[in-house]
C-alpha cells in the first residue's frame, strides 16, 4: 500500500489564489468559513495534515459538484453551524446534558452510517480493503466532506483546549 505525499505547506498569503471562495471568508454573516483560521489555531499535526490534504483536494476539484452528504444521523452541531453562518467556534456539544463521549459517539454514528455499502464500519472494526466505488462520499463543496472536516476539527479543539474528563478518544 502506497502513502500519499505529504501535502505543500500553504500560507495565509501566496496560496489563498487557488483556494475554492467559499473556504475563503468574505466578511460577518456570509456563509463561507476561512478555513486558515482553522488551520492556524490547531496545534495537532495529524489533523493539520488532514485539513491540508482537504484544502488540497478542493483546490483541484474541477467537476463543479456542489456535493452533500446524507443528513440522516449527522451531529445537530452541524445544523446549528450551518445555521449560525458557519463560525469558526466550538459547537456548545454539552446542550441537553450531553457528554464529550455522546458527542463522539454521534460522530462516529454518522461517520458509519455514510459509509458505501461494501464496507463495514462500527467504531472498534472496519474493512480497510477497498471492495467497490467510494462514491457514497464524494461531496466536495460547502455541503459536502467540509463537515466531516469541522466535525474532527471540534473534536480536536476540545481535546486540546477543554480536555474533558470524560474523551475516551484522546490525541496522543
């Protein structure tokens, strides 16, 4: 099995060009997300590789899909994100007395549930051999993959600034 390349480095400045607009914040109350804040305020460098490779492939995306994923068990963080204009906040995921692990939980929920057909996903296994079309998560754009991204970028931010007692899936 071949790993990718690591992705360029990208800075705030030279390479915003090539960046799709809506990863681009135009100004208070628009419904685009600059995406250099998140990278500028996670200090994990497996979740910077991630946001890079997803800055990546939205860059070279040229199919002008407006993609979506299934909403059907998706996080109610992700509804309220998208209802507040997209802030680069931390989701307020204890609402309801709601713990970090239910928010987790619901995660990794809806990670599972959109997943393609031929491949098993439950949190403690999943079939790593690819034995079909990925399709099923081709979503690029605003409404796509981009929230599968916020979702871990919360997940990280809370463990890094919150560390809450009861985060069974640490960094480390």
């Amino acid at each position: 099995m071949s790993h990718p390349s690591s992705p360029p480095e990208l800075s705030s400045g030279a390479d915003k060009p090539r960046v799709p607009a809506f990863l681009i914040s135009h100004g208070k109350g628009k419904r685009e997300v600059n995406i250099f804040c998140y990278l500028d305020k996670v200090q994990d460098h497996r979740f910077r590789q991630i946001l890079l490779y997803y800055i990546l492939i939205e860059s070279n995306d040229k199919s002008g899909v407006n993609g979506s994923l299934p909403t059907a068990k998706r996080p109610v963080e992700i509804s309220q994100w998208t209802s507040r204009a997209r802030p680069a906040t931390l989701p307020e995921y204890m609402k309801g007395g709601r713990t970090f692990s239910d928010f987790v939980d619901s995660i990794i929920t809806w990670w599972g549930s959109i997943q393609p057909p031929w491949r098993s996903f439950e949190c403690e296994t999943m079939v790593r051999e690819v034995r079909g079309d990925w399709g099923a998560l081709y979503a690029p754009r605003i409404n796509g993959l981009l929230n599968v991204v916020v979702l871990v970028y919360w997940w990280v931010r809370i463990l890094e600034e919150d560390e809450p007692e009861d985060g069974s899936l640490r960094l480390g």
